[in-house]
C-alpha cells in the first residue's frame, strides 16, 4: 500500500522473477553480440518527442495488470489481494487502457485528447510521462526497439 512518505508501492519481484529478468537481460546481450540492437530503458527520458511517438506501448511479459479505476494492480501472493503498483493522476487511466492494443504513443495521446478535451500537445506529454515512469519501474516497455541515428 502507499504511504504518506512513498506514494508509489514498490514491485516486490519473488525469485521466479528475478529469475526470469536474469534471463531477459542475458538473452538480451547475446542478441545484441549478434548484431541485433537493444534498447535500454532508462534512456527513454532522453529521447525526443519523434522517436518516442512512434513507440507502441506493450505490457510486460508474465505481469497480469489489472487496470481498475483508481489505478493499475498486480496479483497478490497466495490469499493477498491484488497489490496496487501504480495509483491514477489525473486522467491517466484512459492512457494506460489503451497500452497493448497495439496502438502507438501518437495514436493513443490522440485518443487521449478526444476522450478528456485536453489540448493534443498537453495529452502526448501526459501519455509520454506517464509510458515512460510505467517502463522505469518495469510494468511494461516499447514493443519493439527504436534506434537513433
């Protein structure tokens, strides 16, 4: 649960996780010794608007997110309840409910505007803030690779 002093409760990863990201992360590396490029995530902020437009925003593999109205829940362990990961702003939820639909950043920030009356530039940055602190802490990421020239 959130607390006062940390308003967004960490993911506790068990050992199947931990497991799992390890091999993510090394079948990651050989592909890339392969010649197949990657893409590190803490590098999204970085990125200009351009690049991360084009990015489709899909969940991540093996995390069953629940998106309720309050905010974004993962299962709980044996008889806990579901824990939530990531609780709501202000009209985040209709951006989240759009993620792996296959739809891009732009696309979504369109449909964003139209369903809250914000100005399209206001709803891309909101859509941008609220993918990239979702990929930092691990909920999801782009479905593809997006390189830079």
């Amino acid at each position: 649960m959130a607390t006062a002093s940390s308003p967004e409760p960490k993911i506790d990863l068990d050992r199947r996780a931990f497991w799992r990201g390890l091999l993510r992360n090394t079948i990651s590396l050989v592909r890339e010794a392969r010649g197949l490029p990657q893409q590190n995530l803490d590098n999204l902020t970085g990125l200009p608007d351009a690049v991360v437009e084009e990015m489709i925003p899909v969940w991540r593999e093996g995390y069953k997110i629940e998106v309720r109205d309050d905010g974004l829940y993962l299962p709980g362990k044996g008889s806990e309840g579901p824990a939530l990961v990531h609780r709501f702003r202000d009209r985040e939820r209709p951006v989240v409910e759009q993620f792996a639909c296959g739809r891009n950043l732009r696309t979504i920030a369109g449909y964003v505007a139209t369903q809250t009356g914000m100005p399209p530039a206001d709803a891309f940055q909101m859509t941008r803030r609220v993918f990239v602190q979702l990929s930092q802490r691990g909920l999801c990421h782009p479905a593809a690779c997006h390189l830079q020239e």
